[in-house]
C-alpha cells in the first residue's frame, strides 16, 4: 500500500515524503510541477499531473495501490489570492473537492489535509487554540477554512481526514540539500537569508511599538522537519482507526522578529542590515499556537528550537545559493 503526496515537489510536501521514504514507507508524489521542483523529489516516483484530473489521479491510485493521502498541493500566496481570487477558489477548494471524488470513487478513504493557522486571522488572544473563532482575511485563508468544513462534511462518505493548522514553517533538512526557495516567499527567515546572502539589501521590520516585550510581532516558527513528523503521525492515527480531528501545529512559544535576528547573527555570526518601518496593515500582534490537542491525540511535539532552524536554513542557502534550478 502505497501514500500518495499531493504537492509533494514542493516546500513541505518534499520534505514529508522523504521522511515517509526514510521510514520505509513507499511513495508517490503528484505534482504539476508549476510551483514544485523535480530535484526536489529526487529518486521518489513522481507523477506530473493535477489533482483535479480525475484520469491522472485514478490511475495513480490503481498503479500504486494507493490508500492514503497527504494533500499539499494548493497556491499559498497570500497577496496573489487578494489579486487573482478566481485562481485560488479554483485550485485549492475546487481542486480538492475534484481530488477528494475521485479518491473515494478508487476506495481511498484517509486523507491528512495541510492547513493553516491563517484561518484564524487576528486571533483574540495566544496562545490559539483549536477553538478559537475562525477569521479568514484573505482568499487563501478562506480556501483552507473551506476545505476544513469540506472534509468534515466527508465523514458522511467514510472519509476520515485530519487537518493541520500549522503556524510558521521554516528551517531545511539536515542534509543541507533539501529547503525553501527564498526567491519566491515572503517569509521572514528566507527574508533574512535573502538578506544574509545579499540579493536583498536589508530586512524591513514593519512596526516596533507592538505591546509584545520588545516591541515587534511574534510568531511560532515550526521546524520543517518537525512538521513532516506531524503528518506522519495524523497518517498513523487515521490508519488505527481515529476520528476526523482538526489540531494546531506549533511549538507554543512565540518568537519576536526581533529575537529571530539575534539568534540569526549569532548562529552565522554575520550582522543582518535592517530599518525599522510603520506597521503593516492586518499584522497581529502576537500569534503563536497552544499545541495541547496534537500533543495528547498524536503524540506529537516539536523537537527543534529557532537556533536549529536558522542553522539549517542557513546551512541549505550556502550549498543552494540559487535554490533548485528548473
């Protein structure tokens, strides 16, 4: 039996299935490749398709032996889903609905879903937990919030699907030679590296008047690796027999941006240029995830700190100046 990875030659998705790899556990990616890179699924089988083609997936369901899915595959930018709605809608809840059919219809009936704590939005307080009101403020946040409701609404069907919400991903792999393109994202540790490795002047921190301790915003920053663990230990509980479960993925610690800069220089021990700017409109003040449900119910944990994060991240820039290469 066989995991299939949607999305899997992107960021996460890539590092998820290697893990599944390492672990024994056989592997197929589905990836259009548009925003994916093949070298980053290296010898893992790969098909080169969309979840919406119903052919493509049915027939990757019945050649693998398919009967279990990680679904990444979705468009994450959240300016870009403020300009063109219509592509998000039609990718990331259309797509999976179009995905979601044609897996039951091939008798695959467990799927772990990759969320996000955007659904939250400015939350009222943190730490978030699962709870709390849900308040999308963007497309690609509703997109995600959308398929949550969807997915619950297949246990009707006898699909059972777990949903993480996660928070900050960062960080590469251990090796050095697996990470996040930082040309594409606007995440603050690639920023940073941007800026580390010069092809990006400085580091604007956009406020430093927040009521947090040193003034700038917090955040949870997730370890990539740990968060790969995370699906593997949904896939484990859906495969025992677990319910339908929405959970956090976080380290239940908040980072200021302030403080990610200075365990930045003093892991690389070079300076990162940056100027202080006004805020930036919808930026909460503090955000960062109360992790007791996926803690109790999974067994999950992060096992990483913001120092093996930069480390890695770093570690993956330097051997990757340019990222993958298409």
């Amino acid at each position: 039996m066989t995991i299939l990875v949607t999305g899997g030659a992107g960021y996460i998705g890539s590092h998820t299935a290697h893990l599944l790899a390492e672990l024994g556990r056989d592997v197929v990616v589905l990836d259009t490749l548009e925003r994916g890179y093949r070298d980053a699924v290296g010898d893992l089988d790969l098909v080169i398709g969309d979840i919406a083609d119903d052919r493509v997936v049915a027939k990757t369901c019945r050649k693998y032996d398919v009967d279990s899915v990680i679904h990444f595959a979705a468009y994450k930018a959240v300016g870009e889903s403020v300009s063109q709605p219509l592509k998000y809608y039609k990718n990331n809840v259309s797509g999976t609905i179009a995905l979601v059919e044609t897996l039951i219809a091939n008798g695959v009936n467990r799927i772990v879903f990759s969320s996000s704590a955007a659904v939250y939005g400015t939350p009222d307080s943190s730490p978030v937990n699962e709870d709390a009101p849900l308040r999308p403020q963007s497309p690609y946040a509703q997109s995600k919030a959308d398929v949550e409701h969807f997915l619950r609404s297949c246990d009707a069907t006898g699909l059972r699907s777990v949903c993480l919400r996660y928070f900050n991903a960062a960080g590469a792999h251990d090796s050095g030679d697996l990470g996040e393109d930082f040309s594409l994202t606007t995440n603050l540790v690639p920023v940073v590296m941007r800026v580390l490795f010069g092809s990006q002047a400085r580091l604007d921190i956009f406020g430093d008047d927040y009521p947090t301790p040193d003034g700038t915003c917090v955040r949870d920053y997730v370890h990539v690796a740990d968060l790969a663990d995370a699906h593997v230990k949904a896939l484990d509980y859906l495969a025992t027999g677990g319910t339908s479960l929405v959970c956090n993925v976080g380290t239940g610690q908040g980072t200021s941006v302030r403080q990610l800069v200075e365990v930045t220089e003093s892991v690389t021990s070079r300076s990162v240029p940056h100027a202080i700017g006004p805020r930036r409109a919808g930026d909460p003040a503090s955000v960062y995830a109360d992790p007791t449900l996926i803690r109790a119910v999974l067994g999950w944990r992060a096992t990483r700190d913001l120092r093996e994060i930069i480390t890695s991240a770093y570690r993956w820039h330097q051997r990757h100046p340019d990222g993958f290469k298409r």
